[in-house]
C-alpha cells in the first residue's frame, strides 16, 4: 500500500494512494492528526458522553444524545450498510482505522487533552455515521414545533406564521450557478458559502485526495470519510444548502407502567403496547453521575418526559427507521464524471434534506432536491400530533426529489423553490434575491469576481424598521432627532466600518427588547418545562429579533403600538448613544468546547439576511456566532482557478501555523487559489 501526503503553502492536505481504500485510510490518519481534539469531541457528543470530560454543561446534550439513541442508530445504520453496501462499509472502517492510527500522534499535539485530562479513545466503523448523525440531527429544525406549539397554545394558530422564519437555530447557505452562457471561459461556475456556528476547529476541512479511480478537491466534514457536501473533481464540481426541509416528526405519547419496570404506550388502534426502557448513566466530571431514562414507543425514542410526566414526547426521526444515513452516495460521488453521476449518487443521499447545484465540463446542470422525505399528514409537518390519534403513522417516503430545468443563472439561498413541497418555514428571500440581482449586473462572469457576491452588505429587511423610523412624528427629543437623521440618511450596508450600521443596529435591539417585553408578546417568554436543550428554540427575545420585519409589517399585532414601541427605542438609544462602528461590537465569537487560548476577535461586516450572513442576536447580543463556515468558487474551466477559504486554518492545534492563518483572509473577503499540481506541492512523507 502506498500513500504519499502533500500539504499547500495553507498546510491544507493534499493525499495520493493506490486504491480508494488506502486513501480512506489516509483521510482519517491525516485528519486525526491536524484534528485529534475536535474528532474526539464529535465522538463524544453522539454517544452523549461529553460531560465525563467537559463538566455539567454538556449533561443536557448528553441527556438529549442518549435518550435519541444517537450511538444505537449509528449501530444500526453500519450494520445495515454492511449488508446493502459491502464495499462503502469496507470503505468507511478504513477511515476509523486510519483516524485510530493517527489519534495518538494528534493527541499530543492538542493541548486541550492535558487541559481536560480526556485520553484519545478508539474509533469504531460505526462511529463516522454517529458523527454524520450527531451533526445533523437539529438541522431539520424539530424542536420549532414545540415552539409553534407554544405560540399556539398562547396567542392562537394564526400567530405561527408571524413568527415563521429561519433563525440561528437552522443551518443554511448561499449558492448559485453561472451556466457557461454567462461566464468569460464558456465554462459554468458554482459559488456560495454555507452558513453554521463557527466553530474552533472549523466543521469544514479543506482537503485533496486521489487514487487510480478519481481525483477529487473539496470540503470534507471531519471525521466523515470522502468529501460529501462541496466538491470538484475536474470533471464535475457539486454543492448543496440546507433544503429547509421538514422530515422529523415529533408525537406526544400517552406512557403508563406495566409490569416490574416496563412501560406501555397507547397506539392509533387504542392498544397498549410495550415500549422498550432502560436506564442509563451519564457520567460527569466534577460533579456526580446523572441517571438517564431510556423509553421507544413504535414511533420512536421518548425525548421529552416518562411515565408520569405531564408530557411525554417521542421524536420519530428517517435514519432510525429505515437505518440508512445515505453513506451509499459517498463513493459515487467521488467517482462521478458528469452531472448525470452526480444526480445518480444523490438519489442514494438520505439527510440533511439539501438542494444540489452541480455542473460538469461538458456544459451539464443540475439543481434538485435530494434526500428522504416521509409521506405523512401536514400536522405532523408543523406541530406536535398525537400518537394514539389514527392517521399520524409514516407512509413510505417521497420518492421523486424535484429537479429543475437548466438555467443560465440558478441561485439557492434556503427560500421558498424547489423544496417548497417540503418544508414549512423558509429563509426570507432577501439573500436570494440580491444574489440574483448582483448577478444580473454583469454580462460575463470570472472565477475572480465571485468576492463581490459572497461579501455583499446590502440589508434589505432593515426596510421594514426604516419604514417606521421615517413615519414618526416631531416630538422626539433633540438627540433622538439627530440619531434618526443619522438612520434615514444611512446607506443600509452592514459594514464594519460604518457608524449608521451600528446605530441601526441599536436601534432594532432596543425594538426587539421592547416588543418581546410587551405584554401581548410576554406570554411567550415562560416556555414549557421542556429539556434545557430545546430552550434556544423557544426563548421569545431571538424569535421576536428574526421575525422583526414580519412583525413591523403584519396590519395589526395584538393591539401593539408599534409606532410608539419604534419611537421609545429611538428614545432608549439616543440617550447615551456614543458613535461608534458595527464592526466595534459586531465581533466574531467561535465555539470552543475548551478555551485554552484567549484571542482578540476581528469584528466583522454583514448580518442575519445580508449575503454575507455573519449572524448576531438582536435584543441580546452584536457578537456573530453563525456564518460562512467555507467560502468556495468551482471553476469547470479550470480547477486550480478554483477559490477557497475557511475562517480559521487547516489545522486544529491552537497555536500551530496554519490553525488561524486564514482568518484575515476570511474576513477581508479574499479567496485562496486551489491548488491541486502535485509539482508545486510539498511532500510530507512517503509511507509503504
């Protein structure tokens, strides 16, 4: 077996094998070295065994990670891979083997092991579809339906769609595709950025890998073998967005005790019927142990309460009923030579639910939907059902994803489009609609113009604020007037250098405050006693701050002056208000699950609905903690005209080279040049 490792000027791994099975092995070697810290944590967090290490701050995820039976469903989905796909399960324990081997090596490198006293454990072949699983099992964005189900509870049905929009709980992207037709080569290019927690190590990783079957370029998912989401294989480049597909139900459950310890639930048919209980133990440092109740009903594992609870909720999720992660679409899409290849591997891809973009050098397109959608009624799509209520039960899936025809320019930013059928709330259309607008303002298009585009500030949902702001009357005081004036006469760019950014930016907090303090609104602010980790789905102060245009434009709300609401902001903020600029208090903020080194973070342009979405938390916070985890360019032209960049490095180590080397790149908006010409690589070492 022969492997040879190369790293880029950006220390970015560049792997070269003679067999897809070597190579797998190579991807987990390398990445377990440059990542040892952030795989074990991803390891841990699916079993639910991170609080043995970071303290009872991570019970609650435990809790929930243990109850969803994330580890069991990993088991599950293998064993059943080995049975349908022998040769990407092969494919897959490569992988572990290879992170095995390199976890010792990775481990002395990050400190954080020292820091915590955690020893590198061992990677089984299950566990890369426990880290794809613990990864992506909020992106369907279930817990929303506990909060729909509040606010109906509350203020009604109709108040569901005030509130109905994406929020930093989702995980989105941009994406477009420029068709041959509209660029300077003839050949298309695919753009965007997906948008998530930054996170320190970031959750892309930059990396080549080639053997005699394919030679491909990309952003892997650490601790994921292959490159999944955003590829490019000199022949046809793909990428994905969050579909904002709805695909998790969520039942409440009526639980009695049976006989000694077990439990029954009521079924649709009005039988009792046994569900499965166990206990478990979760152990926490520096604290004792936490008991865990275990309980399945027929719709799927108990996530919120037990027999006895005044509520009982069981979370029914695709992977756990028909034990397919989609791992399949991995080998293909690694081999594929056109987008008809493409298409053909993401007709095996199971979840997140994701819209495709892909062009190959032939001029071939693609955009579609891809993933498994259950058929069920539309009350499961929007609130809690109830299980022993007939017609709630899972009627196969949803067979034909939507593909949509070619397009000269096709662009997907998480709204309402092809995956309309399955989702219910969408991304306002601001982002997808400015791409397209940029996009319109130039004949032909070059790999090197697509910065413009990823780092563009305009903010379109500030008009709704603006819109109150220009209707208010004289008798604001003299400091108030001079701010407004300020606002009105602001450009409505989310520039880190701009001063009427961030007093707007005041402005819409103190509204957000306001309005989410109202008594009409307050009602909302006690959520159920639901587990501490659904509780940013349902804290009103961020529901209220990303359905702010929404809820300045419906025709009425709850009898809210908001006229006078908008007005006493103004008033909030003008009365110390001291200029300063956005990016003063717009700073980036990564997620650390230890902090072992403090770092002055840069502050940043752009916000929630800009295309360059760097996410804050109105009415709580200016810091950004969701935004482009990548920014990539797919040339079909030419591949190493290809573009690049992640916030932080390629590696993981706090302190090494390249950890944070392309932070400023990442901020400033400038690209790194793919480089795939082993002659101008450096090799690391040659192993046999």
């Amino acid at each position: 077996m022969t492997v040879e490792i190369y790293r880029d000027a950006w220390g970015i791994p560049h792997l070269r094998a003679d067999s897809a099975l070597a190579l797998a092995r190579a991807q987990g070697r390398v990445t377990a070295v440059d990542r040892a810290w952030q795989l074990e944590v991803e390891r841990h967090r699916f079993q639910g065994t991170s609080a043995g290490f970071l303290g009872a701050e991570a019970v609650a995820w435990d809790r929930f990670a243990r109850q969803a039976r994330l580890d069991d469903t990993a088991r599950r989905c293998f064993a059943a891979l080995e049975r349908r796909d022998p040769e990407t399960a092969a494919w897959v324990v490569s992988y572990a083997d290879g992170v095995n081997e390199g976890l010792v090596e990775g481990g002395r490198r990050a400190v954080e092991f020292a820091e915590t006293g955690l020893v590198p454990g061992r990677w089984e072949p299950w566990t890369p579809l426990g880290v794809w699983l613990g990864t992506h099992i909020l992106f369907a964005g279930f817990p929303a339906k506990l909060w729909r189900e509040q606010v109906m509870r509350r203020l009604g049905a109709e108040a569901v769609e005030l509130f109905a929009t994406d929020g930093p709980g989702t995980s989105g992207s941009n994406g477009w595709l420029v068709s041959g037709a509209r660029t300077v080569t003839g050949h298309a290019l695919i753009g965007g950025d997906p948008h998530r927690f930054i996170e320190d190590p970031g959750v892309y990783q930059q990396i080549h890998l080639a053997c005699p079957e394919f030679d491909v370029v990309g952003l892997a998912v650490p601790g994921v073998p292959g490159i999944a989401h955003f590829g490019h294989t000199g022949h046809v480049a793909w990428a994905i967005t969050n579909a904002m597909a709805d695909y998790q139900d969520l039942y409440r459950e009526r639980l009695r005790q049976g006989g000694s310890s077990s439990v029954e639930a009521l079924g649709p048919d009005g039988t009792w019927r046994s569900a499965a209980r166990h206990v478990e133990r979760v152990e926490v440092a520096g604290g004792s142990s936490v008991e865990v109740e275990v309980i399945e009903t027929e719709r799927g594992p108990v996530i919120i309460g037990g027999v006895g609870a005044e509520e009982s909720i069981s979370l029914r999720y695709p992977p756990r009923v028909t034990e397919d992660l989609g791992f399949s679409a991995l080998l293909p899409l690694l081999r594929a030579r056109q987008v008809a290849d493409v298409d053909r591997a993401f007709d095996l891809w199971a979840e997140p639910v994701n819209v495709v973009q892909a062009a190959d050098t032939a001029g071939g397109l693609l955009h579609r939907v891809a993933g498994r959608v259950p058929v069920r009624s539309a009350d499961n799509r929007t609130r809690i059902v109830d299980a022993w209520e007939p017609g709630r039960e899972w009627r196969g899936r949803h067979d034909e994803m939507p593909h949509a025809a070619g397009a000269e320019i096709a662009v997907m930013a998480n709204q309402r489009g092809l995956a309309t059928p399955f989702g219910v709330e969408f991304a306002a259309p601001h982002r997808a609609a400015r791409i397209q607008e940029l996009l319109h303002t130039q004949a032909k298009w070059a790999a090197g113009d697509m910065a413009a585009l990823h780092m563009d500030t305009h903010l379109a949902s500030a008009g709704a604020l603006l819109d109150h702001l220009a209707a208010l009357g004289e008798e604001l005081s003299p400091s108030a007037v001079a701010l407004l004036d300020q606002l009105l006469g602001w450009d409505r760019h989310m520039d880190a250098e701009s001063v009427g950014a961030a007093a707007f930016a005041a402005v819409r907090s103190a509204v957000v405050r306001r309005l989410a303090a109202h008594p009409a609104l307050a009602v909302l602010a006690d959520p159920p006693p639901y587990p501490e980790i659904f509780l940013p789905w349902l804290a009103l102060t961020p529901r209220v701050a990303f359905a702010l245009e929404s809820l300045l434009r419906a025709e009425e709300l709850y009898g809210i002056d908001r006229a006078a609401v908008v007005g006493a902001a103004v008033e909030d903020v003008a009365a110390d208000w001291t200029p300063r600029t956005w990016g003063e208090t717009h700073r980036l903020a990564p997620w650390r699950a230890v902090a072992v080194t403090s770092y002055d973070e840069p502050g940043l342009s752009g916000d929630h609905d800009c295309v360059l979405c760097t996410s804050a938390v109105p009415g709580l916070s200016d810091l950004s903690v969701r935004g482009p985890a990548a920014r990539y360019v797919w040339d079909l032209a030419d591949r190493d005209q290809s573009l690049w960049v992640v916030p932080l490095g390629a590696d993981g180590v706090p302190g090494a080279v390249h950890h944070r080397d392309q932070l400023p790149l990442w901020v400033k908006g400038d690209l790194v040049r793919v480089t795939t010409d082993w002659n101008v690589l450096t090799k690391e070492n040659h192993a046999d």
